[in-house]
C-alpha cells in the first residue's frame, strides 16, 4: 500500500520538481517515507525561514521550482517570512506542511504544533493555501499550483496536509503530471492599439520589471524596431544586456530615470508594477508621466495600481512582446535616436555613481565574470540597487526591495548554487543581517558547495543609523556586538579569510571558486569606503 507521502512525491517528480528543501519533524516523517525512490534531492536547512529562502534562490537563478517540507505550527511560522519575500517579487515556490489531524482542526486542545487556523494565517502570504482532507484531492491541488506557477501571476502556494491524510491509502491515485495550461497572451484588438500608438510615438521609452524576466529576446528585438531606450527594475536586471547600447540601466527612484519617464510621450512598461521601491526609493512622490503610458501585466489587478495607465493589456510578457512584433513588423518605423537618448542617460548616470563601490563591484565582476549575486540589505546592496547592471537575466537579485527581508543573501546564495552549480555564486550581506541566517553556513557546508559568503562588515546597522541621524532620532539599538565572522566561518567548516583590499579581495574570490566548500570572505567597510567609523 502506498500513502498519500509517498504518492506525493512521485507526483512531484513527474511535475520536474528535483529538489526539496526541508527540515523533517515528528509530523512530517511520513513525507520522507518514498523519497528515497525518487531523484529528488533533499537539502536540510538549519530554519525553515533558510528553506524558503532557499528555494527563492533556487528559482530565481535558473527558473526551476523547488518545493519545501515543513512542520506544523512553528515550522509555518517560521517560513512565513521568506513566504513574504516571495509574494512580493512574484516567485513561485510549493510549500508542502503537515497539519494537526483532521479530526483535531480547530478544537483549540492544545495539541503539539497546533495552530488556531494554520491556513488562514499563512494564506496572506501565498497565491493559495489548501488544506488537504482527503488523498484523493492530492493530484488535483498539486494540478492547480503548477497551472499558477505556469500561467499566473507566480508566488507561494501552501498545501497543508492533516497527519492522518499523510498515511491514508492512495494506491488508487493517478501519479501523471497534469497536462498544464500556458501563459495567456492578450487580445488581438489590444495589440493592434498598442502597435498603432508604439509607432506614432516620437520619444518613447520602455520601462521593465520581473515580469519580463524570460523575455530577453523579445524585449531586445521590440526595442531595436522602435529605437526606444530600455530602463529596469532590480528583477529586469539583464533582460536587456546592458552592453546593448538602448539599454539604460540604472533604477526608476534615479532622477534621471524619473525625469525620462516624465518626459517621454510614449512609455511601454512590461511586467513592472511601478512599487515604491523600484520608483520612490527616494520618496520623492508618485512617479509621473506627461505622455501616454501602456502597461503590460499577467496581472489584471495589477494594471489597475499605482499608475494609470492610458491602454492596459493583460497577457503574459512574452506572447504579448512577440505580438507585438508581428503587427510593427508590418508598419514603417522611422529612427527615434534612441541609441543616443541612451547614452545621454548612462552618461548622466554614471556621473552620480559612488567611485568605491563601483571598484568593489568591478573587483567581483574581474575575479568571477558572470557570477550569480544574491544580496542583503548592505551598503554595496544599495549601491547595486541603483547601479550594477549585468549582461543576462538572473545573475543579479535582492531582498532589499520588496518585502525587505533581512537574513536573504546566505541561504538565498545556497538555492542558487544548487541550481546553477557550474556558475559562482556570492551571497553578499552585512554583517547585522548576516546574524539573522548564519547557521545556514552549516547547510552550505553539509552540501559541500563552492559558495562564496561575501560578509560586509560596518559594525551594526549603519544604514539605520545614518537614517535615525539624518532624522534626529537617538541612535538606539544600532551599534550591535559583532562577533568574530572569521572564527564562525571556520566553526562551521568554511574557508574563512578576510580581504583588506582590491587585491586581496580578488585574489580570494577566484580561490574560493575553486573550492570544495564553502567560503566565508570579510570585508570591512572601513578599507574600501574613505571615511568608515573603525571598531
């Protein structure tokens, strides 16, 4: 007789998931039972916030989805946080946990793990959570969360699963994937409107979010037709190469961002949702537009938000790009100088970049050419923000917009080694968050990955410290103790060094690439930013 965990697993495989991120518990061992029948790898983390994040970064290096096993109760609330971050960049990730048994929901007894209403709680911070009462469900919700993960707006989908529903028979389920519908692409008339408004404009500009992550060429072949610069958020960072010479770069908060978006009398925005954080990091007021603005979405709620928009399509980036194509295709487009507009905006850019940070930057990029950076709230984060562009999509992603988590970067990093173990890999965050998720180190090292744990050592939350400042408020609770970095690094089993400058710093980056495990390498502000507070 096969169970309902067993059976669960076997269907996982058939839908591609490889990999599961999880830390088994007294109600969720009966999940483990099959697994070892499967090739599905199984990585243990040291906290279930360190599974979600995980498998964030898991996704958002190469696309994949990876799932997570988690515990009833604390395990729930635990991972609720990387849930968040998730929901709010729109990365999809399966959570599959354990709930008390069916016949104990909701009876407040007291039972281990129990919850008033699990579901409800962790609902707010997914696309859907089911609550699984019988194995015969089993097939059709994990069905419904891969059609969300394949043809809507993504993010988080929560399966509970009562203890006793993991052990009833399930012998009798169909194991095959489900055939998936695609993403939806938008309707003709709009299209139409769209190409006819693209090709009257005199000044138009393109502005992209994530949703146009697996758009790269699409998004580059639209531009060239209708010789229009390309700016990008934080999530869009190397849809367009930013060696192209319409691409931009830079952030929608830069004011030069800002005013081009104002001044252009056409904007064509794919996939971005126009968030304070992408466009108001500043807070210097709703973003403006004098022109006509087009938005696509795959999210009909989300064309509605923030901005107004003068034509909104609901469709999938690509199949929308794609259309679009075709009908220009057809038209006569004249040069818009838009290679030159760009240029004047780089220009314009580059000119406010901080000289230190962009050596740093450029001391990674020399060492480890197309390198994977997941990154914390840290100083270079803010920095990269607004300023490091890269040459493909996925090589550069944050938690520092968005939901805002901290403790990201090293388990974020441990996802995306494992999913693109032939690119290197830097989890660069701070030394405050850093204290958040450090035990994670252990995961790195158990799996035996060349990770690089970039540490950024300002002593405390200098960021917060510098706002509170800035704003005349007592700089309390900042200075936090800064423990020996070094001396956890190799604790746990990591090449630990610290680099004093450009050189050294190089010089370890291309070491650790060519480790067996991971590397932990501290740097401290002080040496690479004039005029840093020593300890």
């Amino acid at each position: 007789m096969a169970t309902c965990g067993e059976v669960l697993v076997e269907i996982l495989e058939n839908y591609g998931v490889d990999t599961i991120f999880g830390i088994p518990g007294v109600h969720t061992v009966e999940l483990y039972r099959g697994l070892e029948n499967t090739a599905i790898r199984h990585v243990t983390p040291r906290h279930e916030q360190g599974a979600g994040f995980m498998a964030d970064g898991y996704n958002r290096a190469t696309g994949k989805i990876a799932a997570c096993f988690i515990i009833t109760g604390p395990g729930m609330t635990n991972i609720a946080t990387a849930m968040g971050q998730a929901l709010a960049d729109s990365i999809p990730m399966l959570v599959i946990s354990s709930v008390n048994r069916t016949r104990e929901l909701g009876l407040g007894e007291g039972r281990l793990h129990e919850l008033p209403a699990q579901r409800n709680m962790i609902s707010g911070v997914t696309r859907f959570s089911h609550t699984l009462l019988s194995a015969d469900e089993l097939p059709r919700v994990l069905a419904r969360a891969f059609a969300v993960f394949n043809a809507q707006r993504p993010g988080p989908v929560h399966i509970e699963i009562p203890i006793d529903i993991i052990t009833a028979p399930a012998d009798q389920l169909n194991k095959q994937a489900f055939a998936l519908p695609g993403a939806f692409g938008p309707a003709a008339q709009a299209i139409d409107d769209c190409a006819a408004l693209l090709a009257a404009a005199e000044r138009p500009l393109i502005a992209i979010g994530g949703g146009a992550i697996n758009s790269s060429a699409e998004l580059t072949a639209l531009a060239e037709m209708l010789d229009a610069p390309v700016v990008n958020t934080v999530n869009a960072k190397g849809v367009m190469a930013y060696s192209h010479a319409l691409a931009v770069g830079g952030s929608g908060s830069c004011p030069v961002v800002r005013d081009a978006l104002k001044t252009a009398d056409l904007v064509l925005a794919v996939g971005t949702e126009f968030g304070e954080t992408d466009y108001d990091y500043f807070f210097e007021g709703a973003i403006q537009f004098d022109g006509k603005l087009i938005r696509i979405d795959i999210d009909a709620a989300q064309l509605t938000r923030n901005v107004r928009a003068h034509l909104a399509i609901c469709s999938d980036a690509r199949e929308a790009l794609q259309m679009l194509i075709k009908s220009l295709s057809k038209r006569d487009l004249s040069s818009r100088q838009g290679a030159e507009r760009a240029r004047k905006m780089r220009k314009q850019l580059q000119a406010t970049r901080d000289p230190e940070y962009a050596k740093f930057f450029e001391t990674i990029r020399g060492a480890l050419p197309g390198v994977i950076i997941a990154g914390d709230s840290t100083q270079p984060v803010y920095y990269a923000w607004l300023h490091y562009e890269t040459e493909k999509p996925r090589r550069y992603f944050h938690s520092a917009s968005g939901f805002g988590t901290l403790g990201y970067a090293i388990p974020a990093a441990i996802g995306a080694k494992l999913a693109a173990p032939e690119r290197p890999v830097i989890g660069l965050i701070g030394d405050g968050a850093a204290q958040f998720t450090i035990g994670e180190l252990a995961s790195a090292v158990e799996a035996r990955l060349p990770v690089i744990f970039l540490i950024w050592n300002n002593f405390g939350y200098a960021e917060i410290k510098r706002f509170m400042a800035h704003a005349n408020i007592p700089q309390i609770g900042v200075d936090i103790h800064t423990p020996d970095f070094i001396g956890l690094g190799k604790a746990f089993g990591c090449h630990a060094v610290r680099a004093t400058s450009h050189e050294e710093l190089k010089s370890e980056l291309i070491t650790a690439a060519k480790q067996d495990r991971p590397t932990l390498i501290e740097v401290m502000q002080q040496d690479f930013v004039a005029g840093s507070p020593a300890l």
